[in-house]
C-alpha cells in the first residue's frame, strides 16, 4: 500500500537500510576482513596499550571467503 510520510532528517546512515513506502523483500548483505595486530583495535580516550613483540600473520590462501550475491 502507498505511504504518506511526514517530514524528515536523515544525517548519516553507516550500513544499513532505509524503506519508505512498498516492499517487497530487503536483503541488506556486507562482508569485510581486518587483521588487526595487539592493541591495533583499541579505540576510547586515553588508551594506552603495552606490547612487547607481535607478529600479525595476514596471509589468506583461500580465495572466497564469504560470497555476496543473490540480491533480489
């Protein structure tokens, strides 16, 4: 059924999905990889983090890890 939408303010979509009016089917799909060594991922203030020696092993033999597709 048509929608009557009032007035709005959208700032920022970070992933994800907005739907106004018909649908049908949504399918929002994502996929993402990060290799991230000690305290490579610390976010915050006044983070404070001590490492001695690290090694970060990225390598990915693999071809496919997470297939996207079949959007309808």
């Amino acid at each position: 059924m048509p929608s009557i939408v009032g007035p709005i303010k959208i700032n920022s979509v970070g992933g994800g999905v907005i739907n106004f009016g018909d649908s049908f089917y949504l399918s929002p799909k994502s996929a993402s990889k990060s290799a991230n060594g000690a305290g490579g991922n610390n976010n915050g203030d006044f983070s404070n983090t001590n490492t001695g020696f690290n090694i970060t092993n990225s390598v990915d033999p693999d071809a496919v890890d997470q297939i996207i597709g079949g959007n309808a």
